[in-house]
C-alpha cells in the first residue's frame, strides 16, 4: 500500500495560487479575447484548465483549505458547457 501524500502549507498556498490562472484561461477563451487560437486550441485549453482545477480541488488538504471554492466550480461549470459535457 503507497503511503498518502502530505503537502508542505507552502505546497498547499501554491497550490491554490495556481488555480486563478485557470479560471482566467476559462474565462477568456469563452469571452472571445484569444481570437488568434483555432477552434480546437481553445477547446484544448479550456478542457486542460477545467481538469486542473478538478484535480487540485479533488485534493483532501487543497479543499480543506480553500475558504470559497464558489469562483473554482463556477469556472468548472462554465468550461464544461463551452465544451458540451455538463
């Protein structure tokens, strides 16, 4: 059995310092600013920063210590209907 991962408080501040980028990435491709990517490039992007932040969130010590995680699924939602799987 594989011992359970411990994050530093460190590990857990970047952590969820990182998740804004990607609700800023989410944001933007669906409001049209990143006109020069195709189709596919944003729907890419889109799905790689929704998964992020799944995957953060989904961490026992990341969640325990987010106070608002409202904005964090609110962009997960978002993402997922610009890409059709709500």
């Amino acid at each position: 059995m594989q011992d359970e991962m411990k994050y530093t408080q460190e590990d857990i501040d970047r952590m969820i310092a990182g998740l804004q980028p990607s609700v800023d990435v989410i944001d933007k491709v669906i409001a049209g600013t990143d006109s020069y990517f195709t189709e596919e490039e944003k729907k890419d992007s889109v799905d790689r920063n929704y998964r992020h932040l799944e995957i953060i969130l989904g961490k026992e010590e990341v969640a325990e210590a987010i106070t608002n995680a409202k904005p964090y699924t609110d962009a997960i939602k978002r993402a997922k209907n610009y890409l059709g799987i709500s």
